[in-house]
C-alpha cells in the first residue's frame, strides 16, 4: 500500500510541476523600494541629461545663425 501511496504522489507532483510551467504568471516582478527609488533618480538624471544637451544645441543653433547674420 505505502508503495503505491508514493508512486502516486511522485506522478502527482510531476504532472503539477509541469502544469505550473506551463502556466506563467502576468504579475510583475516584485521591485524593492531601494530599487525604486534608484530607478526613478536614474530616470532623473537621464531626463536632466537629455534636456541640458537640447537646450545646449539650441544656444548653439542661435549663436551660429547670429554670426552669419
């Protein structure tokens, strides 16, 4: 009796295993507030990045049209 117990409870934990991959989740993965918070600093620095070069390129731009004028 306590064979057959294990061999069905061995083919039951295998068929699950294999159902649970099959089956992904659509949950995010979990993200730690420290991450978070270093993301959105990060995400920060890029945006100030990106705007101090476009407002460089634009000074550039009118000093350049102010000397061929």
């Amino acid at each position: 009796m306590n064979r057959k117990k294990k061999i069905i409870q061995t083919l039951k934990k295998r068929e699950k295993k294999q159902k649970a991959k099959l089956h992904t989740s659509n949950k995010p993965k979990y993200v730690s507030k420290a991450d978070r918070e270093k993301l959105a600093l990060e995400a920060q620095a890029v945006e100030e990045a990106q705007a101090s070069t476009s407002d460089n390129s634009g000074a550039e731009e009118n000093t350049s049209a102010q000397e061929n004028a």
